[in-house]
C-alpha cells in the first residue's frame, strides 16, 4: 500500500472557505460538519506564509445526504462549485460536483489516524520537509508522506535525500524548478539501516529542526521558508546578504538552523555508513549501488517496509516471479523504440547527476523497448558503458525494467511496462 500521494486535487474554488465563513455554515454548532470542513494548506501556505483557510470535504456522502444535513453547506457548493463543475468534459466530475474531483480515496486510508505526517511542496527551489497536523487536508501541489515518525523526516532532510531528489524528480514550470515527483524521488529511494542509537539520534534533531522552523515562523508572521533557506543557501555559498536577507536569517535564527542541518547531514551520513565528505556524484553512485542490492532482496521476497503495520499487516510475500513473467511476455510482442537522428542527438553532461537527468530526459519520449545502443545514439560523446551502468542503475530504483531474452538485454520505461 502506498505511503506517499500528492493531495487533494478540487476542481472548484469554492470549496475553500475562511474560518468566519465555515463557522456561518454550522462549523462549532453542528459538531458532525467537523469531519467535513476542515484545515486546508496548499504549497505557498508551506513555502510562504499561511492563508488560514477550510477546505468543505463531502467525500462519503451523496448531494441528497448534504442537502437533507448539512442545509447551508449544500447550498454553498451548489451556488460556488457546481456551475463551474457543469461546463468540465469529464462527466465523473460533472456528475458528482459536490466533491473534490480527486478526493484521493485510496491514499486516505494511510493517513486516517496519524497525529501528523510529512509534507513537501512538489515544485520548489529549494527542497525542505515539515510536519503538518493530521487534521490539515493537503493541496495537490504538497506531496504527502503518511509517516509521523520524525527519524524518516530527518533522512528526507538530509543533503543524500536532497541529492537523490534533486537528481531523480525533474525540473517543472517556466523557472525549471526541481519537481519532487512521488514516484520517482520517495518511492524508490533507500533509507538507511540505522541502529537504534543513530535513529534515536536523527530523530531527536528533526524534532528539533521542525520545531525551530514552527517557533520563529510564529514569532516572526512575515518569515517565509522560501526566503529563509534562500539565505541559507546564500550562506553555505559564500555570497554576501543584502538588507532583507540579513533580516530574514536573524529572524529564522540562520546560524541555528545551519547548524540543526549540518549536524542532521552527519547523523545520516553516519547511518549509511558513509564518509561525510562525499561529493554528490559520489552519493548518487552509492544510492543506486544500495538501490540494486535492496532490488536483489525484494527479488527473494525481503521488503524493508517503512510502515509493516499499514502497508503489510497480513506479512505477505511479493509476487515476484508473476511480475517478471509477465514483463518477458510482453517483451515479445513490443516493438522496438526508434534511435535519436545523429543530427539530433545532444553533447554527453561530464557530470553524474546531470547524466542521469539527461537520460531522464530521453526517456521521456522513448517509447518501446530500447538498447544501450539506442540511448547512446542520443548523445555526443557518451560511452556505452557508462549509458549501460546507468540504465542498471535507473532499473534497481524502477524507473526502467530490464528485459533479457534471445535478442539480448534491452529496455523498457517502468510505467509503460504497468499500463500507466
């Protein structure tokens, strides 16, 4: 079962309604709406500062049901939601108006009882992770991660998740800002084997990075953790603050929250097992090393779940060898994908992560199954070998499958290879 989901998508502004508003429709006089008129953020409420705004969620109930209960609240979303809603092309939305176009049925389940949970903006700059209260409905543009456990908030914190992120999610929107993409950034990245001492000790400072950030945020309503980890970077950089940068790090307290990173940095480098002075190349190769090993235990039916409790409670083993199978099926009726012209293709990144990017990138508009052959026609430059490493490397963390049979080792893009 899946732990992490983007969030509520609504189709229908009028939804969001301010607390003044939520209390004109029963809020706090009909204990029963308090299920269904609930906090709301979306990624400038995380990144900027907060709107303080409700979201109305009907999820669960029919348009009869919230008319027949909930008077006010019905004729809120029929007047703010529903004419907007009968001009969408696609009827599922049409016809069920009175509730979020993707109310994310499936992901709910994870977070239902959780005090808390990890959220991140999914187009960012700069890539950081806070806690939001259970009770707070995520926006779609916040990727939500159903842990509470703080140990998990520090390792996604840390500069080898950053790295890993940066390297793996793309880049979104006209600034070309890094995307952090579920599937790619969190689903297939290896947390480490920490011992019980070093959990202890990650957790302990992502409390303490999570509650800095709360305290002087509060303290100081116009500081912003876009403009704060902006000054960070500036700092860790060398390059000198101007006025508002200068007020912004003594406001968020910057040398403290350097110091709460630097110190949560060695603490996670120390649970891999790793040097501290890894460069990020070097920390992407050991990633996709640790990957392929975590990719040969899943094979033999290991899972490292992060949450057994949730996502495997009957203890069951993965169907492995049907998957398999059925990718070598499929393999034999695909048609192969067409090479990049040679006039086409582009200069080879001497840099790992942009390598992987570029790759990436390829893939992208490659359809079908591929050889090493046919990603290298892509690039000047590029060696095949290291084309061949990397795609071994892209298949441990599933962005590719591999597929051998008696025309040799090829390709193909993991989600082609699932329908999606």
């Amino acid at each position: 079962m899946g732990i992490s989901c983007p969030g509520m998508k609504l189709h229908g502004s009028g939804f969001i309604v301010t607390p003044a508003e939520a209390r004109e429709l029963g809020l706090g006089r009909d204990p029963r709406l308090m299920q269904h008129i609930r906090r709301y953020m979306n990624g400038q409420d995380i990144a900027a500062r907060p709107r303080n705004v409700m979201v109305i969620d009907l999820l669960g109930l029919t348009a009869e049901d919230v008319r027949r209960k909930f008077a006010a609240v019905y004729q809120r979303v029929a007047e703010r939601v529903k004419p907007e809603r009968d001009h969408n092309a696609r009827a599922s939305y049409r016809h069920n108006w009175w509730i979020f176009g993707e109310p994310r049925n499936s992901f709910r389940p994870a977070l239902a009882g959780l005090g808390r949970y990890i959220a991140t903006v999914e187009s960012a700059r700069r890539r950081y992770f806070v806690f939001l209260d259970g009770d707070i409905l995520p926006d779609n543009m916040i990727v939500a991660i159903a842990l509470d456990d703080a140990y998990y908030l520090g390792v996604l914190s840390s500069r080898i998740h950053i790295c890993w992120a940066l390297a793996a999610g793309g880049r979104l929107g006209i600034r070309h800002d890094p995307r952090y993409n579920k599937t790619r950034c969190f689903e297939p990245f290896p947390f480490p084997d920490a011992n019980k001492t070093l959990q202890k000790r990650i957790r302990s400072l992502a409390e303490e990075l999570d509650a800095h950030r709360k305290r002087q945020q509060a303290l100081h309503p116009k500081l912003t953790l876009t403009k704060l980890y902006k000054a960070l970077d500036d700092v860790r950089s060398g390059n000198a603050l101007d006025a508002a940068d200068e007020q912004v790090w003594r406001d968020g307290l910057g040398t403290t929250l350097q110091s709460l990173h630097d110190d949560l940095d060695a603490a996670v480098f120390d649970a891999y097992g790793w040097p501290r002075d890894l460069t990020d190349e070097q920390i992407l190769e050991n990633l996709v090393a640790l990957n392929a090993e975590r990719a040969a235990e899943e094979a033999r039916g290991i899972i490292r779940w992060l949450r057994p409790d949730f996502q495997n409670p009957q203890g069951a083993r993965p169907a492995t060898q049907t998957a398999i199978a059925a990718v070598e099926e499929t393999a034999e009726t695909e048609e192969e994908a067409t090479p990049v012209a040679a006039s086409a293709a582009k200069t080879w990144p001497k840099k790992l992560p942009e390598q992987i990017a570029a790759i990436r990138d390829r893939l992208a508009s490659t359809h079908g199954l591929f050889t090493v052959d046919t990603i290298a026609a892509g690039f000047k430059g590029a060696k095949k070998k290291d084309i061949a490493e990397l795609l071994d490397g892209l298949a441990a963390v599933g962005v590719v499958v591999a597929v051998e049979d008696d025309k040799g080792k090829r390709w193909r893009n993991a989600r082609s290879s699932k329908g999606a």
